[in-house]
C-alpha cells in the first residue's frame, strides 16, 4: 500500500514538472505573458521584381546589433536562401512603444550610395516575427518633386517602422509593418547624412485563433474570382481530354476493331497479303538500341513521379502550409534521396528482361541522369550566387550536407533498388516471337515522322494545362502563395491521361504505317510537353519585369532543370501506356 502511495506520488510529481515546463512562455510554444520578450529575426533584402536575388538584411547599413547572431537554420530554410540574424528592435508582448531611437547613425557617401542604388531597385525587406513572416519597403522614388526646380528623380530612405501587432490572449497572431512615407530622408546626392532610425509598436486584440494565422497567406488564391480561373482551367483540361478520348475510341472502335476482325479470322492467304500493324508481329518487340540508357530514363522517370505524389500527400496532410520555412525544399531532397530504391528497382528489373545481367550499368546511369544535369546547372549558378554574394549561395557546410545525404543514402537505396529489381526480375511478355533480322521500313510522309508526333503529342496536353502552369510560374517567381494543392493535382492527372491516350495515338499510327521503332519514340512523345513548358519560361521571362543576369541564369538554369523532369516523368508514362496497348492488340490476334 505504501509502495502504491509513492508510485503515485511519484506520478503526480513528474505530471507537475511537465505541466510547469509545457506552460513557461516561450518561443517554442508561442505562449507569452505581457512583457515577455518576442524574437524577431531579419531574414533578407532584395529587389521586388527578382524574387532569386536575395542579400542579407546587415548587407545594406542599417543599424545593427554589436554581435550580429545567425540563427541555426533547416536544410530547406538555407535552400531557400533564409539568413535569419538577430536585430535591435525590440518588440516585447503587448509592450506599445513610440517612436524609439533604433540608433542615430551618419551615412557615408559609400552607404549612401547604397541605399540610393537599392531604392531604385525597389528592395524590400523582409523579417521573422514569432515564425510571421513581414515585409516593407526600404524608400520611395519621387520622379518629379514638386518641391525644388529639379526635373531628376529623388530618392527618400524611410528612417521610421511602425509594427502594428494582433494578439489573441497569450499568443501573436498577426503583425504588419508600414515605413511611414511621412518620415523619410532625401539621399539623392553623394553626400554624409545624419539619419535617425527610429520605430513603434501598436498591440490590438483580434478574435482570430492562433491555428488559423497562417490563414491570411493564402487568401489570395482563395478569392472567388481566382478559383473561377482555377476551376475554368480544369474544365479546359476535361473538355480536350473528353474530346480527345472520343476521337481516338471512335478511330480504334472503327479501324482497329475491323483490324482486329481481319487479323483473327485465321485466313492464310489473307495473312500472306496483310499490310500494316500486324506485318509488324515479328518486330515490334524488337528491344530497342541504347537499351542501359533507356532503361535509366524509365527509373528516374519512374522515381520522380513517385517523388510527385508524395510531394501532393505532404500538401494534402497541411505539411506545405505558406511561409513553413523550407518544408517543401527539405521534403524534396529528402523523399527524393529516399525514393532512389524505386529507381534502381524499375530501372535494373526492366534492364533484366532485355538485356540480360549487365543491369549494373543501367543503375548508374539512372544515378546520374537526373542528378548529373542537376549538379552542373547548380555549381554554375551558385558560383554567380556567389559573385553577386546573395543568400542563394549556397554554405559550403550545407553542400557537404546534400552530398552526405547523396552518398549515404541515395547511392546505397539505389543500389539496393537494383539488386532487389534484378532479383526478382521476370520474362518480358511479348505475345510473339520476334525475327531474326529487322524489317525495312519505308518511306514515311513529314507528318508520321518524329519531329511531328512530338509537336502534337506535346501541344495538346500544354494546352491543357498552361493556365495552372501560369499561377505555379507567379508562386515560384514571384510572391504570390500557391495553395489549391487539390485543383493542382486533377491537372496532373489529367496530364497523365493526355499523356498516356495521345502516345498510345500516335504509336498506332508510326505502327499502321509499318514502322516498327516505337520505343524511344513514345518516350520523346510523351515528354514533348516539356518542350512547350519551357518555351512558356521564355514567354513569361519576356512579359515579367525580372531583370539582371542573376535573375536570368536561376530562372532559365532551374526551369530547365524542372521541364527536364517532367520530361522524364511523362516520357515514362507515354512508354507504358504504349507497352500497354501493343501488347493488348498483338494478344488479341492470331500469330503462329
């Protein structure tokens, strides 16, 4: 009975300590009582118009803390280009302040000059409050002053914030920042200024709930009439597919169906006469040439779509909320590292059924098909990242970091991927023997040839697609917030589906008018979207206001990395639909 009483006692102990830890304020629950000190951190400045040209927020000569402090930042937060470091403001719970001295500092021709050339660039600023991003500009230009005789522009260094600040109970829920235009200083010539940085702090209640303050974020792409555009894009996409699909069951119900018809009638002397897809029985299993490399594009593009879907489910369970810092960067490298099993699997079972045992060349090659043409587009960038010094830079500590994860977990899962794949492999199901030597093909009119097949097997599914690749462009190159994860995917599948129907078109078209390579064709059919996406990069590039060779070198550089994927991905996905349907029509007629 005693020894009870003290196992509760005991209990009750341990539930007391966890109770008074769980409820001390801090920044790590966002609980705080009236005069407890809030962190906030200065992240970066950049133009507004060049959304990758970021700089670090001590780079300009503001008034700055006697130890600048960097906070210890996530793999994705420092992919993001984030530097969070301390600053002098401070802004403590439910604390009003007015027009305090930040610092009086005197600007050097050389800071001046800085300031002037970052004002003319339309920098902003942008800073951390209890994890609530804000922003604000850092001056104003004035082409005209109505004040002097002079017909140049004048520019005007705001020297005041004002933070206004919304607090349910214990926690922050919003805060915004206005640089007053009232109090400004005018840095239009190459002289030393006296300037006082000087800022309040307003605290009003909301009923706002603290799970909801992220809500803001994503309002804009939630307005009825950005959902119009959403959902006219989607109805866009069903309409093609709809009439897609019924142009190709009407041509397969009539011509294929009357093939079929033909071809399984049993009759000899009508078989010594045919013409078309089943002249082909003997070679349209033929395995194709450069089978190692092909086999390679089958599992980077097999892993990447897996990394696409997993990317949707972290989006549909809320884990890709805006303005959570470097989730969807580190949720890339990280499911990418992880999926590289499925990569060498798919790409050393398939290698096994037609090449034989050398799968292990298959592998490397998947390891470094994706990954390669990534590695080289990033080392250029980052060395102009850093001839500019801007936070895309990338640490060298953070490089060691993706390498360790490429060599410690990448390489073995791939490796592993492979001898599972080769394992386990299985016989290619082919329902006809194939010859001993290739067929000719003839002569092929200029719209059955490659270059053809690939502007319509790429036109129509771009088409569909285009108006929610615009929105995606605005998120990832500017500052507007992407949040209809849901209406994002049905375009995705509806790609798949456009994908998949007009290879599976366009193969039995090559194979009608007897030529028998399909293989690689319908991998460069069914990527050929890619093509038009990035010519849509060009065209966005063009009407954007993004200037300056860094801006430049990262949208072109990455955007051709992305497009490339997706030429993987749909690529993979135009062969197996064709796999699919070719072995279908050749099992449904008689072959000897």
């Amino acid at each position: 009975m005693a020894g009870e009483t003290r196992m509760r006692s005991l209990i009750f102990f341990v539930a007391l300590v966890i109770s008074v830890r769980l409820g001390r304020t801090s920044s790590n629950n966002h609980l705080y009582s009236v005069g407890d000190p809030v962190p906030l951190f200065a992240n970066k400045v950049g133009p507004l118009n060049n959304p990758s040209e970021t700089y670090q927020y001590f780079d300009l000569p503001f008034c700055r803390p006697d130890v600048v402090t960097e906070q210890k930042e996530s793999l994705g937060e420092v992919l993001n280009g984030d530097r969070l470091t301390n600053t002098l403001f401070e802004l403590k719970f439910r604390e009003h302040k007015n027009k305090v001295t930040l610092c009086k500092k005197t600007l050097t021709r050389y800071e001046v000059a800085k300031f002037r050339d970052a004002i003319k660039n339309e920098f902003y600023f942008q800073m951390y409050y209890d994890d609530l991003p804000l922003w604000g500009f850092i001056g104003k230009v004035e082409e005209e002053s109505w004040i002097s005789n002079d017909t140049g522009p004048r520019y005007y260094l705001f020297k005041h914030v004002e933070f206004d600040v919304l607090y349910n109970e214990n926690r922050v829920i919003e805060i915004r920042a206005f640089c007053d235009p009232n109090y400004f200083v005018d840095i239009t010539e190459d002289v030393e200024t006296e300037v006082q940085f000087t800022y309040s702090v307003s605290w009003n209640s909301t009923s706002a709930q603290f799970q909801n303050r992220m809500d803001k974020y994503s309002q804009s792409s939630l307005l009825p009439q950005h959902l119009q555009v959403h959902w006219f894009s989607i109805i866009n996409s069903v309409v093609i597919v709809a009439l897609l699909t019924g142009f190709l069951l009407t041509l397969f119900m009539r011509t294929l169906k009357n093939d079929l018809t033909k071809y399984s009638s049993g009759d000899e002397e009508a078989d010594k006469e045919d013409v078309g897809w089943k002249h082909l029985h003997g070679d349209v299993f033929r395995y194709p040439p450069r089978a190692s490399l092909f086999c390679a594009i089958l599992g980077s593009g097999t892993q990447l779509l897996t990394l696409v879907f997993f990317i949707f489910i972290l989006a549909c369970f809320g884990i890709l909320y805006p303005y959570n810092r470097g989730a969807l960067s580190s949720s890339l490298v990280v499911i990418y590292a992880l999926t590289a099993v499925v990569a060498g699997y798919t790409a050393a079972s398939f290698h096994a059924q037609l090449a034989g045992a050398d799968w292990t060349k298959s592998v490397l090659l998947t390891g470094i098909l994706y990954l390669g043409p990534l590695f080289l587009t990033f080392s250029v960038l980052n060395t102009v990242a850093i001839s500019y010094r801007a936070t895309s830079a990338l640490p060298f500590g953070t490089i060691v970091a993706i390498f360790l994860i490429w060599a410690l977990i990448t390489i073995p899962l791939l490796i592993l991927g492979g001898i599972v794949g080769y394992t386990f492999r299985s016989e290619f199901q082919a329902p006809c023997a194939t010859r001993r030597l290739p067929s000719e093909i003839p002569p092929l009119a200029w719209y059955r040839r490659t270059p053809a097949q690939m502007f319509l097997g790429g036109l129509l599914p771009f088409s569909a697609i285009f108006i929610e690749l615009h929105y995606i462009f605005k998120s990832l190159w500017g500052h507007k917030i992407y949040t209809v994860y849901g209406i994002l995917f049905i375009t995705f599948i509806i790609l798949i589906i456009l994908t998949g129907i007009l290879t599976i078109g366009l193969t039995y078209f090559q194979l009608s008018a007897e030529d028998h390579e399909w293989w690689w064709r319908s991998i460069l059919c069914g990527g050929s979207t890619s093509i038009f996406m990035y010519g849509y990069c060009i065209y966005f590039y063009h009407r954007s206001s993004m200037s300056g060779f860094l801006q430049l070198s990262f949208f072109f550089g990455y955007n051709a990395c992305i497009c490339y994927a997706f030429f993987l991905i749909l690529g993979t996905i135009g062969f197996r639909a064709s796999l699919l349907f070719v072995r279908h029509i050749y099992h449904a007629v008689k072959l000897e």
